[in-house]
C-alpha cells in the first residue's frame, strides 16, 4: 500500500475506485480488512457490502461502513448479534450526536463478554462526557477517568492540585499523560503542561507520543526553532506519505509559523502541502481546518464564502464565515449543523452567539448563548462570551458576575484575564484591572518563556490609574454615556471614500476594494500618493518621510486628508455590508466608540472638510511623531489621541458617536488579513 499512499501525496488518483476493486480478489480476511481500512481512511471507494457478506460477523468492517458511509446499521445489527463490542457501537451513536441511544446501548453489559472492561470503561467515560454519574473502573484506565471527571466538575485548577499532590502515584499510562498536557494546554496552564510532560518522559521515556507532546509543546510557545529540530528528529523527512495525520498536523503548524515570519509572506506552499496531507488523511478535522486556514491565506474570499455555503461540516463553515465578516451566512450555516455530542453542540451555541454578536445583535446573541453548562471547562468558555455581551452593551457588573466563578475554576486561562482586566478598566477599577494584567503576563511569561511585550491594553491601564487627563480619562467618559446627537446644519459629508495601503494587495483586500467601491466613489493612496497630496497641502511631508512604518504614515495622512477635504476614511480590512448613508445625514462628523476600551477608533472615520477636531488632531499627533523615535501606532498616531480630542469635543453639535456593536450590524471590523499574521501587521 506503500505506492498508493506515495501516489496519493503527489496528486489525485486517475482512476480511485481501482484499489477498492482490487480487494475482490482477497481471500485473507486479515489482509482484506487492513487494506479496506487504508482505503476507507484515504478516502477512496470500497465496497463495504461485499466484503461484510464474505464476513459477516466482523465488527471491524462494519464499523467501516459507518466512517465512509454513516451508515450505523451494519454495525448495530452485528454488535447486537455478537453481544460484544457494545461500546464501538456507542461511540458511533455518540459522534452522530445520538446520545441518549448511546448511553442505552451500554445500559445493561454482560460481565461475561469477553468485551466487558472495555465496554465497561466506555460507558463510564460517555457518562462523564454527559455530566452524569458514572461508576469507578479498575486500573490506569480508571485513573484517567477520575481525572476527566475531576476537570469537568471542578475545572483546571483542580486537575493542577491534583496533579501536584499525586503526581508520584500517577501509572505509566500513555494516554493519561498525553491527556493530562493536552488538557493544560487547553487551560493555558503552560506550567502545569511541562509538569506533565515532565511525569511522562520519567515513566515512558521511549514512547512515540512522548515527541508528539515535546512539538506540541515548543509551538504553542512560539518557539520554532526547538519545534523544527523535534520534527526533523523523527526521522522519514522525505517520506511524508508515511506520516500520521498528527504529524502532518504538526509540520502543517510550524510551517505557517515559518510562512508568517516572513516580511512578505506567501503561503501558496502551505496550501499545496496541506491539500496532500488531505489526500491521505481526508477525514481528519484538524487538516481540514488548516486546509480552510490556507484557502483563507491564498485565495478571493468571496470565492470561498460560496464554497462554504454547502460545505459538510458546517461548523467548521460557520468559523471561517465570521472570519471573513460574513455573520448572517455564519448563521445560515449553523441552521443547518447536524446533531453533535454534548460538548460539541454547546460549541455549536458559542459559535451562534458568536455571530449574533458580529452583526450587533447583543440581547439575541445573549439568548443564544443559553444558560451556563455543569461542565467546568464549557463553564469557563460560556463566561468568557457572556462577559463579552455584556462588556459591549456596557453591562459591567453582569461581565463581571459572569467572569468571577471561572476566574477561580480555570485561572489560567488568558482569555479570562483580560476579559476581566478590559471590564475593571471600563469599571474605573484600576487596582483590578492591574492585577488582572499582572496574572495576564505572569501566564503569558510561562507559555512564551520571557515576558510579554507592553501591548495597548497595558498602556491604557496605566494611564487611567494616574487619574490624570488621558486616553485612559477618555476613554472612560465614553463608557459612561456617549453623548447624544444633535444634528447640525451644514454642509454634507462627502459621500466619497480614501483608503491608504502599501504592498502587494492580497485577494482579501481586492474584494474589500470591491465591497466600498460599490457604496462610494473611491481614492486609495499608497506612500507616494500620500505624500505628494501631503505636499501640496501640507507641511507635514517631512514628518512622513521620516515615519518607518506603515500604520504611522496612514495615521498621520488621514487626519490630515481628513482634516482638509472630508469625506470617509477606512481601513481596508474594514468589510461593509449594509449602506452607511443614514449615519453621514445632519452629521459634521461619525466616529466609532471601540468596543474594547471605550477609545474612539480611527480604522473608520467620516467628516466635513475643515472640521476643528482634526486640526487639532493632526497638530497633537505631528507633535507626537515629530518627538518618538519609535511610536506605537496605536498609542501615538491611532486611537489614543483621537480619543482625547473626541472627548474635548464631545458636546459639539453634529457629532455622532456610534457604539461598535452599531457599528459591527453593517460593517465587519478588522478582519484577519494575511499579513497580520506576521511582522508586517501594522500596515
């Protein structure tokens, strides 16, 4: 099968269906059902029928038949026959969402079947993955379960005691161990992680996971370097059909790391190489999501979102909709997910939720979520999106009721702690916004080995706490109540748009072209353009020449475009979905309160020509520039003085400030771009 697997790594088969026919001829029963399985799993065409009537009591060629076909009848009516078995026909219920049948199934086992410890240890470990009792089993096996157990009732910090009291004890069991750090890389717990993989290489030094969980390892730290080398260490490096889908998942991830890395990254390798590992391991979820990712590097999105509107997995279709801005076909998409186990489908929740709050439904993406699940670990995931509802419609002590008990039961999970220092801020609570940010690094620290870099939110934090006037004083007036609008006599907004870009244009930013074109006469200036208009309108062209990065030259050109002749501004992975007309009528300007700190945000702007606000504007941040050697565009150019000058004019007649979740019903924000993913972001 060797050939095959080489010919399926180089391209498609001329002819899938002939290996299938081959197995006609095979009288080994062994033989036939190890290349049937080589088959199924690659994907080709079998025919399961004839091989289960040349042997009809095999379970293994029945379950076959659920993995390439769906189709459970076989399988039930051989297990049920046999009297064995039961828990692989449960787990075939189970992964199509039948969970009730699947549990009955293993209601009664006889002690008797030679089966019955497996079965038995399956139906303990489906109950718990149900929330419902489930009796102890016997040996290592019973050890992992009692820890599932303990997670899901208690949550991560609980494992990490237990981890650290009975680490001695726990058995020389693979995968307990491979468990246990795929659990705390879960929780963020990185520390615990390292533990873990620590017990395992003590206990099972040459076991072949044992390298699997050391990549996994350095590249959720970010480090490529160990990962390559760990990689390269096993050996077979010119034979990638030979290779696992685990490993193939792994190279798959270093490599868009190393693409990423890139000045001017192009990741037409990642999809080529993705599209092969498929041909071998087509039905692996994990491939197809880094198959989608790399669709979504390479090409039009708008060709994608088609493809996507019947695409089987729609979850999986949902997740990469919102990504391209698209939250009602995310939606659509959902409608049609089919049944899914427990964990699955409270994901399929978070996901609705998710996109109901991309278009800026904030009480439907409230009922979506539902109530809060038993399950610490989906307990810790249901707060993170309940305090992010509730932060965007400014319900801070629901975000904050929502994030406390997770806090607690899952303290390391990053997410949670920014989400809570994001909600201390905006409470005007300075000291549990500090604390938040100093556990937020402290885990950051153990993930990447060295700490974190000040990011805006640090930058924030700091200068609301000196209780002096700032981004920080701001950003907070604007979290209170935004100022209501007064229409204003004047002239209009220009109904004309500028964007800024400098680099190739990917498709992505092509069909954002597209998107504004199709609402507004449309202007993009790249670094030449700007500065020629900065030129002849201007004194600031010097200021622009010495600016080295993209984002500070955009930010200081708009203001001034801005500034001087009106009109709209926005960034290119700003996509629009609806007219924005309504917004500009009895305005002298628009301008978008960001959801994340209450600080206006300058990826879309709207004005009259001459309006006072940007002149000030571009003097405070020609200022700014003129005296940093090294500004950050968010804090020096972007958002940070904007929202200064914002505040100072907050009572001026005409003004409209919009919330993002206003903003996000017809216009999806920052999208993920391919260049974001590497030193080229802030472009």
């Amino acid at each position: 099968m060797e050939d095959l697997a080489r010919q399926l790594w180089t391209g498609p088969l001329p002819a899938p269906s002939a290996p299938g026919r081959d197995l006609a001829g095979v009288a080994d029963y062994q033989t036939a059902l190890s290349r049937a399985r080589a088959l199924v799993g690659w994907g080709l065409p079998v025919d399961l029928a004839a091989l289960r009537a040349r042997w009809p009591w095999s379970i293994d060629l029945a379950r076959l038949s659920v993995e390439a076909e769906g189709d459970l009848a076989p399988l039930r009516a051989v297990v049920t026959t046999a009297g064995r078995r039961l828990g692989v026909l449960a787990r075939a219920l189970w992964s199509q969402g039948r969970v009730d049948e699947a549990l009955a199934c293993l209601d009664a086992l006889d002690p008797a079947s030679e089966t019955f410890a497996e079965d038995h240890a399956t139906r303990a470990e489906l109950r718990i993955l149900s929330d419902l009792p489930a009796d102890p089993v016997p040996g290592p096996r019973g050890v992992h379960l009692s820890l599932l157990s303990l997670w899901r009732e208690e949550g991560g910090e609980a494992l990490a005691r237990r981890l650290t009291r009975d680490a001695a004890d726990l058995p020389a069991h693979a995968p307990l161990w491979a468990w246990l750090i795929d659990t705390f890389i879960t929780e963020r717990d990185f520390a615990r992680a390292r533990q873990a993989l620590d017990g395992f290489a003590a206990r099972l030094p040459a076991h072949p996971d044992l390298a699997a969980a050391r990549i996994r390892l350095a590249l959720e730290a970010e480090d490529r370097t160990s990962a390559r080398a760990l990689l390269d260490a096993q050996g077979e490096a010119d034979t990638p059909w030979r290779w696992n889908a685990r490993r193939h998942v792994q190279h798959l991830r270093w490599l868009t790391d190393d693409i990423s890395a890139a000045e001017q990254p192009d990741f037409t390798p990642l999809r080529l190489q993705t599209e092969a590992a498929l041909r071998l391991h087509p039905r692996n979820g994990i491939l197809q999501g880094l198959w989608l990712m790399a669709r979504e590097l390479t090409e039009d999105w708008d060709v994608l979102a088609r493809d996507l509107t019947d695409w089987p997995d729609a979850r999986a279709a949902a997740a990469l909709l919102l990504r391209l801005g698209l939250p009602d076909a995310a939606l659509s998409a959902l409608d049609r997910a089919a049944p899914a186990p427990p964990d699955e489908a409270f994901r399929t929740r978070l996901r609705r939720a998710e996109a109901l709050l991309r278009k800026g439904a904030l009480a439907e993406a409230g009922a979506a979520l539902g109530p809060c699940p038993r399950a610490a670990p989906l307990a810790a995931d249901h707060a993170y999106w309940s305090a992010e509802i509730a932060a965007a419609a400014r319900d801070l002590p629901a975000a904050r009721a929502a994030l406390t008990p997770s806090l607690a039961s899952s303290p390391a999970r990053m997410g949670l702690w920014l989400s809570a220092a994001r909600v201390a801020f905006l409470s005007g609570d300075d000291a549990s916004a500090a604390e938040a940010l100093t556990r937020f690094r402290t885990l950051k620290t153990a993930q990447l080995g060295a700490p974190p870099s000040d990011d805006l939110r640090d930058l924030i934090a700091r200068d609301a706490a000196t209780g002096q006037p700032g981004p920080g004083f701001a950003a907070r007036a604007f979290t209170r109540a935004l100022p209501a609008f007064q229409p204003q006599d004047g002239p209009p907004i220009p109904p004309r748009i500028a964007h800024y870009w400098e680099g190739p244009r990917s498709a992505p930013l092509e069909r954002s072209l597209r998107a504004w074109a199709g609402l507004y006469p449309q202007t993009l200036y790249d670094a030449a353009s700007a500065r020629a208009w900065l030129a002849t309108n201007t004194d600031l062209a010097p200021l622009f020449d010495r600016l080295t990065q993209p984002a500070t030259r955009a930010d200081l050109f708009r203001v001034a475009l801005i500034g001087r002749d009106g009109g709209l501004f926005a960034d290119l992975d700003e996509y629009p979905r609806a007219p924005l007309d309504d917004w500009l009528e009895g305005a002298a300007a628009v301008l978008v309160v960001e959801e994340g700190h209450a600080t206006i945000a300058n990826n879309f702007l709207a004005a009259r020509p001459g309006l006072p606000l940007f002149s000030r504007l571009q003097d405070r941040i020609a200022r700014t520039l003129a005296a940093t050697d090294q500004p950050y565009p968010w804090w020096h150019s972007g958002p940070a003085p904007l929202t200064i000058e914002a505040h100072d004019a907050r009572d001026t007649p005409g003004l409209r400030f919009l919330p993002q979740p206003v903003y996000e019903a017809r216009i999806a924000t920052n999208l993920p771009f391919p260049h974001k993913r590497g030193p080229g972001h802030w472009r």
